[in-house]
C-alpha cells in the first residue's frame, strides 16, 4: 500500500502542471493538437483510476479499523494529497469565499461582544499598488505582444494572478484577530495562520512596536514567533507553555512567545487584560 500511495503522489506531481497549462491554454482559446489533447486526457484519466483505487484500498483499511465513514475518507485523502497541496488549495478556496464576505462585509469568526482587531492597515496600499501594477503590466503585454495566442494566454494569467491578490486581502479583511469575551484570542493572518490562545496560556501582553525581518511567518531558535504584517509587529504575547501553530504549508511548531500586528494594538491590549481584571 506503501508503494501504491507512492506511485499516486508522483503521478499527480507528473501530470497535474501539464493539466494546468492546458486547461489556461483552453481558457485563453487557444487551439492545440488533437493528438496532445487525447495524450493528455489520456494521462489525466490513468492518475484519476489510480488514484481512485488508491482511495478505495485506504478507505477500506481505514473502515476495517473501526474509523466512521467520514474520518475514513479523511485519512485516506490525507494519506494521498500531500499537506502542502492540501494547504494551498484550502487557502485559494477560502480566500475566494472571503470576496464574498468582503462585498456583504461580514466578518468571519466574529460573535456578538467579541473584539475584532484589525491588521490590514500596513499592507493595504501595497496590496492595491501590485493589483495597479498588474493591471498595467496586462495592458502594456497587450500592446507589445504581437501573438493573440500568447496574449490570450498571458491574459487569464494575470486575470488570474488579480483576483487571488485580491482575494489574498479580502481574506485578511474578513478574518481579524478576535478577543472573546471570555479572553480567548485568535490570531489569524487571513486563511493562512490561524492560533487559538486560552485565556489560562497568557502570561502578558504588552504594546509593542518592532521591525523583525523575515517571512510572514518567522521562528527563532528559542521560540519567538514572528506573524510580521507590513515589515511590522505591534504586540507582544508571553505564553507561561509553549503552544503549537501550523504554518502556511502545513508544518507544526511551538513558540512560547507570540508578536504580531494590530491596527489598534491597544484596543488588543485592553481588551484582553479585561477578563484578568474582572
């Protein structure tokens, strides 16, 4: 079973990029070969048995050993799909449900008397600088590209490549930080960072302006964690044990001590102390 799942995992590295080039190429009408087309079917049809089998044969193993119907198919998707695939189109998939609460400006994971703290300040306008620039970089290759078909293609590319900026955003927008009335707080950085702190794990909090270098999301050797929004970090959480976070592609961590960024840190700040002062 070992070599099965294996041999499921590569075929899908082998075939889904020359699935995904033609499928832009047939967005971009684009006319290809009758014999890449049938070529190409025929590769994505042998994965979709494979890895059908494949499911079935783990599934199976999974209900023989007493898990319930749906868990089954968790563990056997989960056994298939590598995390990082997992993670990335679980992002693209909620980030494009955050357009929708964007434009009814609902926010999610928001109850009535909780705090909901911001974050987006720093980043907004480069967001909407690079959708400016892509926009114009997509008229300047239509000018300059003498190729329709090129230019078809170029274009549901960077059509593409807008919409997920901008559902990159609309995802920060509709999921802020929150401070439960009971004194839980989520930190979140749109559908990619989301940790859920208890009340019982906060040592103190503290306004605190930094300007730590990094990724998104950084961890120091003695457990700092870095959620740097805009080159920044405004408030700084002391854990009295360490809590584990997943990061963006899937991979588990612990840090002890948590510094990200609030539009309004102190807001953040006040809010959380309240319970501990009630």
């Amino acid at each position: 079973m070992t070599r099965g799942v294996r041999a499921a995992r590569i075929a899908v590295a082998a075939v889904l990029p020359a699935e995904l080039a033609l499928v832009v190429c047939a967005a971009a009408g684009v006319r290809l070969p009758a014999p890449a087309l049938a070529a190409a079917e025929a590769a994505v049809l042998a994965v979709f048995l494979l890895e059908a089998w494949v499911l079935h044969r783990l599934y199976a193993a999974a209900r023989a050993a007493g898990e319930e119907p749906r868990a089954a198919l968790r563990t056997a998707v989960r056994a298939v799909v590598p995390v990082r695939v997992r993670r990335l189109l679980r992002h693209e998939l909620l980030a494009g449900a955050s357009l929708g609460r964007w434009v009814l400006r609902r926010k999610h994971g928001v109850r009535p008397g909780d705090l909901a703290a911001a974050y987006t300040g720093p980043q907004t306008a480069m967001m909407y600088g690079l959708v400016f620039v892509s926009v114009v970089e997509t008229v300047v290759l239509a000018l300059l590209i003498p190729w329709p078909a090129v230019h078809r293609v170029l274009l549901v590319l960077d059509v593409y490549g807008v919409l997920l900026v901008i559902a990159l955003h609309a995802a920060c927008v509709t999921r802020p930080h929150v401070v439960g009335a009971d004194g839980t707080l989520r930190i979140r950085y749109g559908a990619l960072f989301d940790l859920a702190v208890p009340p019982d794990a906060v040592a103190s909090v503290r306004v605190e302006r930094r300007y730590p270098e990094g990724r998104l999301v950084t961890l120091s050797e003695d457990g700092v964690l870095d959620l740097i929004v805009g080159s920044q970090t405004t408030v700084t959480l002391e854990l009295n044990r360490p809590l584990t976070f997943i990061r963006p592609l899937g991979a588990r961590a612990s840090a002890r001590t948590v510094r990200f960024h609030a539009d309004d840190p102190r807001a953040l700040v006040s809010a959380l102390r309240r319970p501990a002062q009630a």
